[in-house]
C-alpha cells in the first residue's frame, strides 16, 4: 500500500518567536511523506524573514502581500494542502515527533474514520507545563461521529482539542472550507462537525501536542465572547439535525458551559500573572 501524503498547514500572523519552535516540531516528524505548508498573512515582525532561512525541501510558503482575516488564512492553509490526511498548527503550538506516525497509524487501522484525535498538554509562553495530559475527557478508541459532536455539545466545549491535537481526511476537511469566520473561538470544532458528518473519530489517550496559551494569544482575545459563540454554534448544529439533543441534554450543556467558562476565565488570569511577575522579575 502506498503512503499517504500528509500536510501540516500552519497559517501565520507575527509568529516569532514561538514559530521556530513550531516549525522544527512539524518538520521534525518521524513520518516521512509529508508537507509542510506556512501561509504567511503579511506580519510586521521577522516571521519573513525566519521562513526565508529555512531551506527544508518538504516546506512550502506563501508570501501574502496584504494581511487577511484569521479564518480566511486558516481557510487558504486547508486549500493549498495536497494530502490525504491534513493537520493544522497554530504558529505557537507543538506536536510529539511521532504524532502524524501514530494518528495515520490510527486511520488507517479503522477505515472509515475520518478524525483522528489526542491528548495534548498545556503549556505557557515560556514552554513550561501548565497542564500535562488534556482534553478527549471520556472519548477513548472509534467512536461515532454523531457521539463525538454530542459529547462536545453537551460538555460545553471541544472536547476533541485544538487543531494540532486532530488529524482530519483531507479531500473531507478541503471540502468542508471555508472554517466559519462566525464563530471565531468555535471554529475549530465547527469544521470537525462537518468533517465527521462523513465518518468516525479516533481518539488516542497518549499526548502528541502541546498547546500554549499565553495573556495576548487569539484565544484570550476571544475568552469574553466564547460562551455567545458556543451557544450559536450548538443551537446550529441541533437545528440542522446532525445530532439529537433533548431539553434535558440543552440544560447540562448549558451547565457546563457556565462551569467551563468560569475554569476558563481563571485559567487565563493565571497566565496573565504568571507572565507580568516573570517579566518582572526579569527587567
């Protein structure tokens, strides 16, 4: 059987410094038919000037002359791909050196999953661990895609993780572009619920991410409007009839989304601190 070709997409705006570190996590995979693909959305900072040093013959970039909005980057990464799997990076984020090895493994070994997921720890700008093992809470081996987006609803949250913890079919994922500029904090989630209208999810207990959180991060900047734009994306994905949802289901989503949201905000607020007490400590 042939190898399938795999592409990391990772859409960039002002990724420096933490995009090195990125980039070296993605390229430096134990998987070996793989792409890499950056779209650079015009960045005032050195991130040009980074990727113009990288001489790797699996990266390609594209170098946009005017900036765009964030999803249609990540909209533009998803169609540049080529592979038959696709996974998409934040600029700040990390993958496990086997993580494309283990999730194609797991693809491969269920036929007709179309999703494949992970743990991943949370770290901070500095790189140090705020959390070791993350997310999937109760999902283990193939499941539904009906399931997977139920538990997400009634979790009130991803329960499936951000992008560099999921490794999507690619013909599926292109297909299902562009991600929805609507629901900024969910448009990650969104996609994989379109994605997994075609197919299974394979969730995988070992940790093959890390994602970053840090006080100027997208996903701070969009924290206050989180639980608007997950009750607009639930209340779609019941309208449409992608999965059954009671009245009983609506009110404990509803319950851990207050819960949730209140963990959330204190979270950040302790990376806000920790990060001005070590910049404090450091001038």
């Amino acid at each position: 059987m042939t190898t399938p070709l795999v592409s990391i997409v990772i859409p960039v705006y002002n990724g420096m410094p933490f995009l090195r570190d990125a980039l070296e996590s993605a390229l430096g995979q134990t998987y070996a038919h793989l792409e890499v693909i950056v779209i650079e959305n015009y960045s005032s900072d050195d991130t040009a000037e980074y990727l113009q040093s990288v001489t790797d013959p699996r990266l390609k970039v594209v170098y946009r002359t005017s900036t765009q909005p964030a999803a249609e980057n990540w909209t533009q990464a998803i169609v540049e791909s080529r592979g038959e799997f696709v996974k998409l990076m934040c600029a700040d984020d990390l993958i496990a050196s086997n993580a494309i090895d283990v999730q194609v493994s797991a693809l491969l070994s269920h036929p007709g999953a179309v999703l494949a997921a992970c743990r991943r720890r949370i770290i901070d700008d500095r790189g140090d661990v705020l959390k070791e093992s993350h997310g999937l809470g109760r999902l283990y081996g193939r499941i539904s895609g009906e399931k997977a987006v139920r538990d997400c609803l009634l979790a009130g949250t991803n329960v499936l993780g951000e992008p560099a913890a999921v490794l999507m079919n690619g013909p599926l994922v292109r297909a299902a572009m562009p991600w929805h500029p609507e629901w900024p904090y969910m448009i990650d989630v969104a996609t994989y619920a379109d994605v997994l209208r075609s197919g299974d999810a394979v969730c995988e207990r070992e940790v093959l991410a890390s994602f970053r959180v840090t006080a100027s991060s997208w996903s701070s900047q969009l924290l206050t409007q989180q639980p608007i734009q997950f009750r607009g994306w639930r209340d779609g994905v019941i309208a449409s009839g992608q999965v059954p949802f009671s009245r009983l289901d609506r009110l404990m989503s509803e319950a851990n989304l207050r819960v949730r949201t209140l963990g959330r905000r204190a979270y950040f607020r302790k990376v806000a601190r920790r990060a001005a007490a070590s910049s404090a400590s450091t001038a």
